[in-house]
C-alpha cells in the first residue's frame, strides 16, 4: 500500500478505475480498506485467487489494520503508520515467495518516517532482498533498475552520498550489477542475446586516465572478465552519450555508476511513466519511479502514470518469466 498518508490510495484508485483501458490485469492490495471506502467499490479478500473473481466490479483488498486509520490525512504523514507499511510489504513478498501472487508492485514510501520508527534498512528494495535471502538462505544482493524513455538503466550504486561512491564501486558489485542485468533481460524481458554498456564514472569514461583512473583500473577489467564469461558488455562508455547509443539500439541495458547519472536520462525521457524494477531476486518486484508525493497527495492531484506502468511492466515481466521457465 505504501505510505498511507502519500500519493498510493489515490493512484491505486485511479488504477483501479482505468483498468479496463489499460488492460490491466487483476491485482489487489494489501491495505486497511479504510483508505479506499468509500470512494470506491471494494471486495475484501482473504487469498490473492478470489482478486480474479472480483476485480471487475470491485477493488480487492487483503486487509491489515492500521493504527489510528481514521486520522489519516493525505500529506500528512506519521511514524505510528509505519508498522502497517512494513507489514504490507511483507506480506506481499511472502506472497510472491509461496507463488501465490505473480508480481508485487510497490506504493511509495518516505524512509524518513520509516527511520523515525525504527526500521533499519535503506528502502524497500533492501528490505525486500533480505526477506527474500531469509527465506533462500543466501545472501542476495539486489539491484535498481529503472524502466522509461525507451532506456533500461541499472545501478551499480544507489542511495550513497557521491564522495563515497568509490566505498561502493567495487569489482564485487559491479559483476554482481552486470550479472543480474543480463539475467533478467534474458529471463523476464525476453532479450535473447543481451547487450550491455557500463558507464564511466569520469568525464570522458576517464580519457584514458587523464581525467580519473577508476575506469582503467576498476570497471574496464570488469567488464573483460565478464566478456570472458560470456556476456556481451562493453568498456566504460563515456555517460554523455552512452544513453544515446542505447537509444539507438546499440545496446539493451546501460549500467550506472551513480544514481543520478542513471536515473537523469530515464526521467527526463519520461517523468511521468517511469518504473523501477528489482533485479536478482527470486520474486518480481516493480515500482512507480517517483516518492509519496505529499503535496499532491494533500491537493488531489496525484498522477497514476507511473503506477498503471509499473502494474503493466509487472505482467509483462511475469509473462516472459513463466515463458523462459516453462
């Protein structure tokens, strides 16, 4: 469900009400049906099976509890909501983990409220990966990639302040990054022969050295052992034009080094429709690729843009999955 105090009932609403012209398929979500009452029909259900019998007339909705529900106020929002939020994503990847859901699709949340409460990880794409590496038993290092423009755009790191990037960038990481990339565009997006391009991290990918060496000592050699392996990944790429070539069908995946650098194209070719996927997961995860939206939330205003595509994204990616694994 997201932050209820966010943009998630509104767009989940405007979802549900536009799915027959978006051909969305069944979906049903795990809030307390307070959020939803009543301003639009619903259906509570106690399995994610019965959401395919009702969702023509009604939105389904597994309920959860949320504490003090009738103070809610968009754009307000307060830790006490936070245990509700963090059991809704739980369940959810439970769920998905005992196949009885095809895909989770996640509401934003505000880690800021999150945090006040307690919670100890970074977002919900960590949270998620440890839920999922409980129940495999192994570690399980997931990765960001977002969807939109035309562009699919993973990140090597993600939420790090940039003077410590070169903490994160690590050999280890990147082969893990490019690794899960390719194995989900051959798994889930149906790209049978995948191309990859790492950016560099400096201008010019580093010219050769004179403008910064991570490219010549970190992600080149990368990138040459992965060829060894048998992946079609390029060098370093200089980042100014890298997106370009992608564009042109050069290649199917960019790998960033940074968040920024990664995420600026893909929202400047799409603010509105862009999605954010998991990689290296055993389960399928999308999201909108934009925050709670308080304000928006406060006023109404709210865009289901990037939800309806996130939702769409999800069957797409589900579809290919059961294809590629049958």
């Amino acid at each position: 469900m997201g932050d209820p105090a966010g943009c998630g009932p509104e767009i989940t609403i405007a979802a549900w009400r536009d799915r027959a012209a978006l051909g969305l398929s069944p979906f049903f979500v795990i809030a307390d049906p307070a959020l939803f009452e009543p301003r639009v029909p619903i259906a509570l259900i106690d399995a994610p099976a019965a959401s395919v019998e009702v969702f023509e007339d009604a939105l389904p909705i597994l309920p959860i509890s949320i504490a003090g529900v009738e103070h809610i106020r968009p754009g307000h929002p307060d830790p006490v909501y936070a245990d509700s939020i963090v059991e809704s994503i739980t369940r959810a990847t439970q769920l998905c983990l005992h196949g009885e859901a095809s895909a989770m699709v996640t509401n934003p949340i505000s880690k800021a409220i999150l945090y006040d409460a307690g919670f100890e990880f970074p977002g919900h794409t960590e949270y998620i990966g440890h839920l999922c590496a409980e129940h495999q038993d192994r570690p399980i290092l997931p990765v960001m990639m977002l969807v939109g423009g035309g562009l699919r755009v993973a990140l090597t790191t993600i939420h790090v302040p940039l003077m410590k990037v070169l903490d994160h960038l690590t050999s280890d990481r990147l082969a893990n990054t490019a690794h899960a990339t390719h194995a989900a565009l051959a798994r889930d997006f149906g790209v049978s022969e995948p191309k990859l391009a790492f950016t560099g991290l400096n201008p010019h990918a580093g010219e050769d050295g004179n403008i910064g060496t991570e490219e010549r000592e970190i992600i080149n050699p990368v990138a040459a052992a992965l060829r060894q392996q048998g992946l079609n990944i390029s060098d370093a790429r200089p980042a100014d034009t890298v997106f370009h070539e992608a564009l042109s069908g050069q290649f199917d995946a960019v790998i960033a080094m940074t968040h920024d650098q990664g995420l600026i194209p893909v929202k400047t070719l799409d603010m509105w429709g862009g999605v954010n996927t998991t990689l290296g997961l055993p389960i399928l995860r999308t999201s909108p690729d934009h925050g709670t939206a308080y304000d928006a939330a406060a006023a109404g205003t709210c865009r289901p843009d990037s939800l309806t595509a996130a939702l769409a994204l999800a069957r797409t990616l589900a579809n290919h999955r059961a294809q590629s694994d049958a």
